[in-house]
C-alpha cells in the first residue's frame, strides 16, 4: 500500500487528567508526526499562533478548563515539547481586538507560559509589517500584509481549540489563523474585511497556505458547540495532531460529527463555504480521510457539535447573492470609482456607495448600518487603483453562478 501523504493522531486524553497526562498524550500523538518534527529541528526560528488571546477578565471556564481558548495545559506540553526537541528561536504571535488600541499589553493570559519557556511575544498589530504573496497565486488575494515575524520565520506552528463557528461552521487550526493579519491602520485591515460573506472561506486557505504550519493542534479536552464565542461548553476527552493544516482540521471535524468534505449550506457550513474543501480543491491538503495516515483511539462524534442557525437560510442566501453582486459591480465600474474614491475605503450597497472614508472601524455592525435593507450585503474595499492585494473577482463569479443553480 503506497505510503499516505499526511499524519494525523488523536487519543483520548481526560480533561480531568493532571497536567503530565496531557504533557504524555501530546508526546505520543506527535511522536509518529516525522514530518513534523523534521521540520522543527532544521529550524532556526519558529512561530506559533495560539487561539488563545482574550481579555484575562473574559477567560470562560468549563469542568475545569478553558471553554473557548485553548487550555493551559494544553499550552505548556506543547511549549515543553518544542524546548526538548529545539534550541531554535521561539516566537508566539497573535492581535488583540479588545483593547482600544488594539495592541497587546505587557501582561496577558497566557505570558507566563511564553516566559518559562523563553518563548518571544510578537504582537502581529505593530510594524513593522511584510506583504507575503500566496504561493501560486491567491485563492482571494494574491498577497496579505502580515508581521515581519514571518520573514524570517523557518516553521509555523497552529494550536486551536474545538469549537463551532456561526460563521464559518467550524474554528480549528485553520481557522486560527485568521487572528494574524493586523488590524490597525495603516497596514491593517478591520476584521470585517476578510470575515465578510463570500471572502473568509477563501482568505482562511490563503492564509494557510503562506503559513503552511508545520505542527498543528486542537484542543479537545473540552470544547464549544454553537460559536465561536458564548456557546455551549462541551467535553471532547481528545487531543489531535498533525502535519498539515487541511488535513488535520478534517479529522479534528469528522471527530466533532462533521462531514470534512460537506460543503454550504450543509450544516455546520449554514453561512459560508467550507473553508478546509476550498483549501483541498486548491491542491493544499485533503479533506478525504481516506488519503490521510488517521489513527485514533475514540469514537466519533467526540461530543455533540453544531454551529448555531442565526439567520434563515433565505436571509443567507441573499446576503451572499448580493455581496457577490457588489463586487463584480465594483469590478466592472472600477474606473469610475478609482476616480472617485482613490485611496479610501467604500462599503458598497445595492450598487451605491454606501460610505466612504479612511477608517471603515466606525462602522461597527454591518446588520445595524444596513437595517433599511437587511436582506443586502454591505461589500468593503480599499479603492487602490493598482490593486495591490489582488482581489480574485472571479470567486464572485463562480459563487453566483453557484448560487443561481
């Protein structure tokens, strides 16, 4: 039998288990990853996102573990593992929506850990910044501005937790990486500019594959259903790991009850596409468990994991026609909105602009701007008359001929 491209490993490990069993059950499911840990040890530098960045007030707990942030243990086995295999230099990266400023500060609730094992902090909403292309050209964009942490960076490493997502179905390690590029100004841009309809799925591949993490792992000891934030707590008892990031997100997803290759508006998918079949029919991993080297010791479903119904799926189906339809209008009439608005941002709506200005941040809730028309997408762009970020308008295309199907 040929030997199978990609490695993922789960095991039951007991969310009530000590910090060692953790620490043991992360050992034994990275021990098989050689992939992996090639990788590691030719590094010099490493950088890991951690899903782990909230206010130390807001750190939401659930038989004893973080609900919606990856545990600490969790964090520590992996940093512990790292230090024993590596002297490389180690950096964690991340941004901070809640603060005001929008900037890390000094004490945050996992910097204890990065300093037992001399692990850096780069906060990815300070420069300086770098623009990385997307290898072979972008699924969304052709290049993203992200922390010049990455330019010298050698490995990448994705540590997520198990959770559902009400937009995007589901939050593993592809999707944690979504908390990289900045949002501050002027690199930056706010978060619903990629987490809007249509972009996200498409965005969260890109990022995956300028990242392409060498080391990823979902914390299942306890988990969320419903969302990303505010949702129900679950009991996982499984840890998971793996060298690649699609192929890893599709075992972390089949053991959560999920199809990994189901796709919009199959549940958990109720808003968006699948992010991780995006990524699969691009060439970057598989979501066809069949194609993965997948060992584990539990039963799926782990838990009962869904993504909450917000909106109906009418409501849904309109918001994503119609986003569609903004961006192609602005494709179309580019010239004439160059002219215009170059150098702002615009929200379009309906074939008008909406809004226009330097900070689209002041317009906090696309639901409430929109009220008049709630069933028609608000669509967000930079009026660059180079087209630096190289927007695809061809998955407009493609998602309203799907749409009209």
């Amino acid at each position: 039998m040929p030997e199978k491209p990609y490695t993922v490993r789960a095991a039951s490990c007991d969310h009530r288990t000590p910090y060692e069993g953790v620490y043991e059950t992360l050992k034994r499911i990275t021990e098989p990853l050689a992939e992996s840990w090639a990788r590691i040890e030719k590094a010099r530098k490493i950088v890991i996102k951690f899903n782990m960045m909230k206010p130390m007030d807001n750190v939401v707990r659930f038989k004893g573990r973080r609900q919606e942030l990856v545990d600490d243990a969790v964090c520590r086995a992996v940093l512990q593992l790292l230090r024993e295999q590596t002297d490389a230099e180690i950096y964690a990266t991340d941004t901070n929506p809640y603060a005001t400023d929008k900037l890390t500060p000094d004490e945050f609730n996992y910097v204890h850990h990065l300093r037992e094992f001399d692990v850096r902090y780069d906060d990815s909403n300070r420069p300086p910044w770098s623009v990385y292309e997307v290898p072979g050209g972008g699924n969304m964009f052709d290049r993203y501005i992200l922390s010049g942490v990455f330019e010298d960076a050698d490995e990448v490493i994705s540590v997520a937790k198990m959770k559902n997502h009400s937009f995007m179905g589901i939050t593993l390690c592809m999707k944690n990486l979504f908390g990289l590029p900045p949002i501050v100004p002027p690199g930056g841009r706010v978060r619903t500019y990629f987490h809007h309809a249509i972009r996200l799925s498409y965005v969260l591949p890109d990022l995956a594959m300028i990242t392409n993490p060498c080391l990823n792992v979902i914390d299942g000891l306890v988990g969320q259903k419903g969302r990303e934030w505010g949702g129900e707590g679950r009991v996982g008892d499984v840890l998971i790991a793996g060298d690649q990031i699609t192929a890893t997100d599709a075992c972390g997803a089949y053991l959560m009850g999920h199809d990994p290759a189901s796709d919009w508006p199959q549940p958990p998918f109720r808003r968006d596409r699948n992010h991780l079949l995006v990524a699969a029919q691009r060439g970057f991993g598989t979501v066809d468990l069949d194609e993965i080297d997948f060992e584990c010791d539990v039963q799926t479903p782990v838990a009962h994991f869904d993504s909450d119904p917000d909106e109906a799926p009418e409501l849904i189906h309109t918001l994503r026609r119609t986003a569609c339809e903004q961006g192609l209008f602005y494709r179309d009439h580019r010239k004439d909105i160059v002219d215009r608005y170059r150098g702002e941002f615009i929200y379009m709506q309906e074939g008008e602009i909406a809004w226009h200005g330097e900070d689209p941040s002041v317009i906090g809730s696309h639901r409430s701007y929109s009220s008049a028309k709630p069933g028609s997408a608000l669509w967000l762009k930079l009026v660059d008359p180079e087209e630096t970020e190289g927007e695809r308008f061809d998955v407009y295309d493609r998602c309203l001929s799907a749409l009209s199907a």
